[in-house]
C-alpha cells in the first residue's frame, strides 16, 4: 500500500494530513502493544491499537462492549472489542467520514462526514446501514439523548464570515428532524445532560455557549465564555460542564445549573476534546497540539496525569463500565488506550422464585441509593449495573397471589435488602403462593380496605407469636406460618385513616390467628376509616 500525503492546515487553522491518493485499501486490520509513558499519578497508557487511515471521531458503547472509530481516510469505521482491545470488524462507510455518536439504549451509532449534510445510521448488531439523516447544512458535531432517543446535530458556522449556523433537533425513532434552533457561529462540540434534559453547544468563533432546553427545544441562555469553546463534557451526576478554551490552554470547569465559573484548569496546548467517566469522575482533555491526554480529578479538579500519546490526537472516548479510554491519533494511524485502574462498577442480579425452587418472573424490582431515591428498576429477573463498595437497597414487591418470603441466601423476611458489592453478584428473592403454601406450613393474607372496600395499600402489617414480633410487611402482605401455632395479626394507622375493625366484626386491632394441623389459607382484611 503507498499513500501520498500533504501537511495542510485545516479551516480551524489546525496542522493535519490530508489524504490525497489510496491506492489499496487494508485488507485487515492488526493491533500492536507499545510500551506506556510514565504516568504522573497511576494512570497509565495501557495499549496502542492500530487502526484504519487517519481515526478521528471515537465512540463508546457500554451495553454492548464495543468501540467505534471513524477513519478519515479510508471511509471505514473500525469496530473494537473492549474486553480484548482488538479491532474484531471494519464497517465501509462513505468518504472522509468524521464524528461518530452512540445510542446505548437502541444499539444505533450514529456517524457524520466532513463538508457533508447526511448522518449515516448503523445498526450496531449487523454493523448494517439503516437509515440516513439529511439536513440542510454540513454537519460539524454530534450528540445522542439516550433517554430521549433525540439526536443533535450542528450545522454551518465553518468560517466566521458564514452565518446561520443551527442546531437539529432530530428523533431517533424515525430520523427525522422535529425542530431547528437558531445558535451561535462555529458550533463544533455539542454536550447533552440526559438527567436536566439540558443541551450545550460551544460556538467556537462567538466564543459562547448556547444553552438548550431538551423539552421546549429552545435556547434558554447564552453563555460567554473568555476564549474560543472547543469541546464540551457533562457529568449528569455532578451536573459539571467542562469546556475546553483553545485561547488560553485551559479546561473551564462550570455549574451546568448556573453557568458559574468554578475552575479554570491549566493542560495542554490547544485542547481539542473531552470527555469524562461519571464513574470515576475523571476528565480526559485531548491536547491535540502536544500529543497528549490531560486527566483531570473531577472532584478536586486537579491535574492526576498528564500521558503522551499519538500524533495529533482529535478525540476522546471514555469507557465507564471498564474503566478504559480511548483517543484517537490521526496522524499515526492508532487508537490509545488509557488505563484508569480497575473496574468501578458490577452487575446486581436479582431472580424470583417460588416456595419449591421454580423460577418465576415479573416481579418489580427497584435499586436505591444512600437517598433512598431509585436509581434503577426493571423487571425479573432483572440485572443492573451499581458502583462498587457503594451501598444500596434492592427491594422486590408482591404479584398477583404471590407474596415475597425471604432472600434465598440469608432468610431474612425483609424484602428491603442492604447491599454492596464488588464483584457480578446473584441475589434470589423466594416467593409465597397464597392458594398454595407449602408441606406443613398456612398462609396468613392481609388486605386493607376504606369503608366502601376500595384497597388501602403500604400499611403496616406486623405478625407477632407471643408478644415477639416475626415478620412485617406493607399491606397487601402475606405471612407463610408453621402448621399447630397461634399468632397475632396487627395493623398500624396511615395517610390519615384508622383502623376501624375487621371484615368479620373484630374491633380489636390486634387479631388473633390460631393454625390448626392442616394447611390452610387465612384471608384477613382490616376496615379503616378516615
């Protein structure tokens, strides 16, 4: 293979290799292990993929494991394994392709070509097109709302001179574009906050920044910035937004809410990207200018590493599950891997099951946080990915005639279950039938009901044996209790209504069941009143 190339400067005034001649293209693609600079403080440069011609855009998928690197050169996308860190595909696109976007929660990336109005649509599992977006200006930067599924792209603001320049508002389901904003001259990095539904767009020759509402697609502010925007980042935990400034050599750190200057971070010369693990809440900033990456603490916002890469590097993806970065080198034809330590997060299963050891499926299942606020939920049997050596709350709830019991692992009876894990952890919640206790075991179900029988649900439901408390649930609750005992069945006042009596008359609160030797279903349901 002999290629040609010229050393231009770009509209942006950047220094770069242009592409003139491909006289073969490569016929597979080898990846070769270098040695790492020495990293200031643990970070370390761990690989160096080899790559099509001249990778710019990068983008990261954590659901499926899989990288994406747009070589400009070759009109090929090179698609890396993350466990592996080898290039295991090669999707043909069209020429000079540049920025490339992901949908993690659709499995679609997005790509967009230099000096072009068309976004191709990929799909991830077949590596197959299976769409395109036209708008009518050339497309300068990408960015994906995966809650949303709602895509951004900017348009026009190649010079100065050139006004108009846009933002498109485009959905995922139907490519599409559902609006089009007006914004700030030379839009070339978008950030989008899935959390505040909040857009960002750095308007390089303006030197602001246009601030979009997700919902009303609409600018609601815009923000001056001291120096041309480069390359925008947003944490959606901490709700930072990190901006790189050309003109001064900087990483402006900013309140997203507020738009308050909170740091200005000294790194490399002309900071042509960045990106950030919300795991770790470490920063990369890509120095195109020097060769290398500046890794910045997000909690502190200090400078922990400082690593030489490629030539020219243009961009920057993070990987939040393996705890990994990526950065393109344009002009030497590879990807970097940086290495950030070991994995941050893991996977908390949780299955359901029957009294007899059958699986059975559909229960809720939420995760919460130290705030008791749910971070995650799904159906089981469910896996979602938490924090390592963070705690949590898994809690499961009851389904049609089946009440939870007990976890499988502890035989604890309460079915919000503390955790912290380090490593892919398995939990299984056993469930009751409430038309089918087991062998030598009753059943004791309690409802709680207004007075015109509408259900009552989360009140307190405590089953006691001899002034000891056993069990407590939330109404609707189901105790499985021992054949030959006598119990005592109490409910608490809620929301303002008070117990009034039970269904059979009872007006003491607290009701006494007694088991005989047989197996047998009790059906209780307390009457309230407001």
């Amino acid at each position: 293979m002999k290629l040609r190339r010229e050393r231009v400067l770009d509209r942006r005034g950047r220094k770069s290799w242009l592409i003139t001649t491909v006289l073969l293209m490569f016929a597979s693609v080898s990846f070769l292990l270098t040695f790492p600079p020495t990293a200031v403080h643990g970070d370390t440069v761990a690989l160096t993929i080899q790559a099509g011609i001249s990778p710019s855009g990068v983008a990261v998928n954590p659901s499926t494991g899989r990288i994406y690197v747009a070589n400009r050169g070759d009109g090929t996308i090179s698609v890396i394994n993350s466990a592996t860190k080898t290039v295991v595909g090669t999707i043909t696109v069209g020429d000079i392709p540049a920025e490339l976007a992901v949908n993690p929660a659709t499995n679609r990336l997005y790509l967009t070509y230099s000096d072009n109005n068309i976004t191709t649509v990929i799909d991830g599992s077949t590596g197959q097109v299976v769409g395109n977006i036209a708008v009518p200006q050339n497309v300068k930067a990408i960015a994906v709302n995966s809650v949303t599924n709602t895509i951004y792209l900017t348009g026009g603001g190649s010079s100065g001179s050139v006004p108009g320049s846009r933002l498109f508002v485009v959905s995922g389901s139907n490519n599409t574009v559902l609006r089009t904003i007006g914004i700030g001259s030379g839009p070339f990095s978008i950030a989008v906050n899935p959390n505040s539904n909040r857009v960002y767009v750095a308007n390089f020759y303006d030197w602001t920044i246009s601030v979009v509402d997700g919902s009303l697609k609409s600018v609601i502010s815009t923000v001056p910035v001291n120096g041309a925007p480069n390359g925008l980042a947003v944490n959606p935990g901490t709700n930072r937004l990190y901006v790189n400034d050309v003109t001064h050599n900087t990483l402006l750190v900013l309140d997203a809410s507020t738009y308050a200057i909170l740091a200005q971070v000294p790194v490399g010369s002309f900071p042509n990207a960045v990106d950030l693990n919300p795991k770790t809440n470490r920063v990369y900033v890509v120095n195109s200018g020097g060769g290398s990456v500046t890794i910045v603490d997000g909690n502190t916002n200090a400078v922990v590493s400082l690593l030489k890469v490629g030539n020219f590097p243009p961009r920057v993806a993070a990987d939040p599950v393996t705890n990994f970065a990526y950065v393109t080198n344009q002009n030497s034809d590879s990807v970097t891997v940086i290495y950030g330590g070991p994995p941050t997060t893991s996977r908390v299963t949780v299955a359901t099951q029957d009294s007899g050891g059958a699986s059975i499926s559909g229960f809720y299942i939420s995760v919460l946080n130290q705030g008791g606020k749910a971070v995650a939920s799904g159906f089981s049997t469910a896996s979602f990915r938490v924090n390592n050596s963070q705690p949590y709350t898994v809690v499961v709830q009851d389904f049609g005639n089946y009440f939870f019991d007990h976890w499988l692992d502890t035989g604890s009876t309460n079915r919000y279950r503390s955790i912290t894990i380090t490593t892919n952890t398995t939990i299984t919640a056993v469930y009751t039938n409430a038309n089918s206790p087991p062998p030598g075991y009753s059943s004791i179900s309690v409802k709680t009901v207004n007075s015109a029988g509408a259900p009552l649900n989360g009140y307190l439901t405590t089953l006691s044996q001899n002034g000891t408390v056993i069990s407590q649930y939330f109404s609707p609750s189901i105790f499985t209790v021992a054949n030959g005992q006598t119990y005592q069945v109490s409910v608490a006042d809620y929301q303002g209504e008070t117990f009034s009596h039970w269904s059979d008359g009872t007006t003491s609160r607290v009701y006494t069941v007694i088991i005989g030797g047989t197996s047998t279903a009790v059906n209780l349901t307390a009457v309230y009143t407001p």
